[in-house]
C-alpha cells in the first residue's frame, strides 16, 4: 500500500485516492485548551489505537506472528509486542534494552489520553513537527510547565521538557533513543531499584541519591506519577515475600494501562494460587488483546484439565495470537475429553499455531514449539525429528536438548536422553539447566549419589534459581544429609522468600531435626502466603496438636 500512495503522490493525482488501505484521518479530531487550563484536553471520541498499532509495526519489540501483516486488525494479530519485563525494561518501565518506543509510550499518561505519534511527528519524514518546549506547548501551557515553580531550576539554566520526562539512552554506542513514557521524574526509585535517573543526565557529578533528596526536599515527599507498578514488578522478579499480593493490588486498582496490567499477569505465573487464577480468569475476557495474553501466561503452568473451560472460548477470539497461545496450552488435553465440535476447534486453533512456528522455523525456538506441540499429541517420532533439526541448525541452543532428552525419557530411552545432555555439556559446559537435568536422570537411572555432584553444579551455576536449590536440598536430604539440606534452602529460601515449595521443604526438614520453633515458623509463614494450601495447613495442625 505504500508503494502505491508514493506513486500516486508522485504523479500527482493524490485527488484520486491516497492509495493506502487505511485512513487515519479524523477531522473531527483536535484538542482544546481553553483558557486558564494547563493541558488540553481531545475533543470528541478517542480513536488512537489505529495509528499507534500501525505505526508500532515497526516502532516495537515484536515477535512476527504472520507473514504479511493484518492491515486494520490489531498489531497483535500479526505480532506478538514484548511486555515490561526485566531485562528489556527496567521495573518502572523505563527502556534498557532495545526495546524502541511502543511498550514505551502504551503506558504513558499521553496514551491514555488519546495522544498519538502523528501529534507530535510528522508522518512522512518522522521529524518532530515542532523543534525544542514549543513541541510539547501545543498541548502544556508554557506559563504553568516551563515556569521555575515546576522545574525548580534558574530560569537560565532551565532543562528541555524532554531532558526530565524523556530522559535518553545510547544503543549502538551513538544512537540516542529517548523514552516515551513521558514520566514524572522519580529518582527515588532510580536509589532503591536502581533504574535510570533523569536527573543524573545533568548531574552526573552529583553522589548517588542527592537527586531524590532534592526533591524531597522541594515536595516534602518523593515524587510520584502516573505509572505505579515499579516496586511490585521488582518484588515479582525477585521472588518477594509479599510480591503476590502487590500484583493482586495492581490487577485490582483498575487504572492500570494494559499494557502493565499484562506485564503484572505474566508475573503471576510464578506465583500460582486461587488468587491469581480468579485474575486471571477475570483477565481472560479484557477487551484488550494484550491483557488477554498476559492471563494465558499467568494460567500457563496449570494442567490443561485445571483451565480447559475457561480457555475454550478462546479459541474463537477475533485476535491471531490469543487463538495460537490458547491453542498451544490445550494441545495436550485427551481428544476424548472434548466434544466433536471443541475438537475442530482446537485442531483449528493447534493448525493456526503451527503456521506461526513454521513461519519463524529459522529460529530454534520455532521447531521446539512445533515439538512440544506433537509430543503433546503422542507423535514422539515428529516431535524428535523438530528437536533435532534445532539442534542441528543451532547446536548452542540448549532448551532444545533439553526437550529432547525429556521426550527420551518419556519413551524409556535413557541412555539416549544421558548421550543428549552429553552433547549439550560438550557445547555449553556451563549451562545450569543441563547439570540440573543430568542430575534427575542420575536419580533415575543411578540414585541419589550419583546425582549429587549434578544438582549441586546447577545450584552454583544458578544461584537465584530457587528451583534448582530446592531439587538439591530434596537429594541431600534423600541421601542422609539433613543440615546440608536445610542450609541450602535457608540460602534459597533468602533469595525468594515466597517460594511455596522451599518454605513446605523448611518446614518438614526442621521438623525431622527436631527444630519444632522453626517448623512451625515456616510452616506459618506458608499459611500466610498460601491461606487455602492443604499441606500448609495439615503441617500446622500437627504441629499444634504435637505441642
């Protein structure tokens, strides 16, 4: 389509149509500051999604999910955007990696309120429309926002708007990217999370923490702006104590942007419970698509028999990628469960999701889905075959040995699945994962003692990776020894708090030392996190009635 309005143009007879196959043309469109506002405010209905998706095609970090893309559909129905997750974002949201301006600016407070690209660029050169403050004056009264009551600078030394709401960062070592999330400034959370300062642009020279004193000091508080989410995003990255919760808080608030509202569902996967499933499910019927995905991934390490009613559905969503996700997570529910027509659906929905994988099939992440997803139906020979090509293809890539080893392992091949992992350690001698996986196939094949030596390494490999530790812990004690077992998950258990399997591990080992104070903390402090688990609770009454 641009191909023909740039030779329509050319010829000039643009009178004749523009060429495209859409329009985003509004002329009822405009904003009204009237007098004595400081921001305008849209006149008339908002209509910004159109031409922020079209333009985020392009302007996103994105996952392709059709060939040719969905002209007029939502750019979730061609690509599958990146959500706010560490290390792309840091936990406020801000950019790290390179993640370009969609994810940016869907959760600013210019999103919200009907602000798109074409307001500020012009559409053609992408050039600012207007260089310097007079950009962002055509909306922000200059008497309120470039005044020094607002910016608390000399008037000599004022900063550009742009230096402390779009604060910049260098890809490329040249390339200067600035964020679109127009943000107030918060360097307290640039102290304690340790995410880009705006302030330290300028103030480079300053000590750690001087600006957030600063602006304490001229609010007699910190700072606070639109987006909320920064400390519930860390505490849900490092596995805190009280992370749930604050996700459920958040999920709970209804003023999130969608975008973030997502990011929060996708954090609750690590975080399972009644709570989160009642989220999600709620999450499952948004009206925006990205929301809808972030509920898949936070059902995504359920059974298929715990979510199927609640995903069905969705295998007719109007939306490409939802469809795909729903499909992949039920390619594993028996044909017998369902009825002839959910049947169709699904073989629909699991064609649909192959296609994507068989469009991206230079990647081995591609083939290892297409293999999950044959294994799922019993094809062992399919699945084998698209695991080893990945591994051809792109030997470093460990996942794919991985699931080839464990689709071994599910047919009763182990010497096959050991020569896998074999070939895996040869290529990447410190992949975590792979000492981890020898390790269980040595409890198998070998016992306990073999696989020591094999947990353990995986352990000091991934040292924040609570699982790992917990696996050891559960061999150590398995193999007579008790305190080194509980010392490793004392250790893990500092490095997530929340894990509900490290603190159900603490407790009963505790209790098996003769520890009954201990225990019973632990077993508590299971209970508080998790009110509805079973073992929490049959721990504690025993413990009780012991006493």
């Amino acid at each position: 389509p641009g191909s023909r309005h740039v030779a329509l143009a050319r010829a000039e007879r643009l009178d004749e149509g523009s060429g495209l196959l859409l329009s985003f043309a509004d002329p009822e469109r405009r904003w009204i500051r009237a007098t004595g506002e400081p921001t305008a405010r849209l006149a008339g209905e908002n209509h910004s999604e159109g031409q922020v998706e079209a333009c985020g095609r392009c302007h996103a970090r994105r996952a392709p999910l059709r060939a040719e893309y969905a002209h007029g559909q939502p750019l979730t129905d061609s690509y599958l955007p990146a959500l706010l997750t560490e290390p792309l974002y840091f936990p406020d949201g801000q950019i790290r990696d390179e993640v370009y301006v969609y994810g940016s600016f869907l959760q600013s407070k210019m999103h919200a309120a009907g602000v798109v690209c074409t307001d500020c660029h012009e559409p053609h050169s992408v050039r600012l429309k207007i260089e310097g403050d007079g950009l962002c004056a055509q909306c922000h009264s200059p008497e309120v926002f470039a005044a020094a009551d607002h910016h608390r600078h000399p008037e000599a030394d004022a900063p550009a708007c742009v230096d402390c709401h779009m604060p910049a960062r260098n890809y490329m070592v040249i390339d200067g990217r600035r964020d679109h999330s127009f943000r107030v400034p918060r360097p307290d959370l640039a102290a304690s999370l340790g995410v880009t300062d705006a302030c330290a642009a300028c103030h480079a020279a300053q000590p750690v923490g001087w600006s957030a004193t600063v602006v304490r000091e001229w609010l007699g508080r910190d700072a606070s702006g639109y987006q909320q989410f920064a400390e519930a995003f860390r505490a849900a990255e490092t596995g805190a104590a009280d992370a749930a919760d604050r996700l459920a808080v958040l999920l709970e608030s209804g003023n999130l942007p969608a975008i973030a509202r997502a990011t929060a569902l996708r954090h609750l996967a690590n975080y399972v419970s009644p709570v989160s499933f009642d989220l999600a499910s709620v999450a499952l019927n948004d009206p925006d698509p990205l929301v809808r995905l972030g509920a898949l991934e936070a059902v995504a390490p359920l059974s298929p028999a715990m979510k199927q009613a609640r995903l069905l559905p969705l295998l007719d969503d109007p939306v490409r990628s939802v469809r795909a996700e729903t499909a992949s997570q039920l390619a594993g529910v028996p044909p017998g469960e369902l009825s002839v027509e959910n049947r169709r659906r699904l073989r629909a929905g699991l064609a649909e999701y192959l296609e994507i994988q068989t469009q991206n099939a230079d990647r081995p992440e591609a083939r290892m889905n297409v293999a999950l997803v044959y294994a799922a139906a019993g094809e062992w020979q399919t699945a084998e075959e698209q695991l080893r090509i990945a591994i051809r293809r792109h030997p470093d890539f460990s996942p794919a040995y991985l699931n080839l080893a464990d689709l071994y392992r599910a047919l009763g091949r182990d010497a096959d699945a050991e020569g896998t992992l074999a070939q895996a350690l040869a290529v990447r001698p410190d992949d975590a994962a792979t000492h981890h996986a020898m390790g269980l196939l040595k409890v198998r094949t070998a016992g306990g003692e073999a696989a020591l030596p094999w947990l353990g390494q995986a352990a000091t490999l991934a040292p924040d990776n609570a699982r790992f530790h917990y696996v050891w812990a559960v061999a150590l004690r398995d193999t007579g020894r008790l305190d080194a077992a509980i010392a490793v998950l004392e250790d893990a258990h500092a490095q997530r708090p929340a894990d509900s399997d490290i603190l159900y591990a603490l407790a009963l080992y505790h209790l098996d030392a003769g520890n009954r104070d201990a225990a019973f903390r632990y077993a508590r402090e299971l209970s508080r996190l998790q009110p509805d688990n079973p073992q929490a609770a049959a721990l504690l009454e025993q413990l009780a009635h012991d006493k």
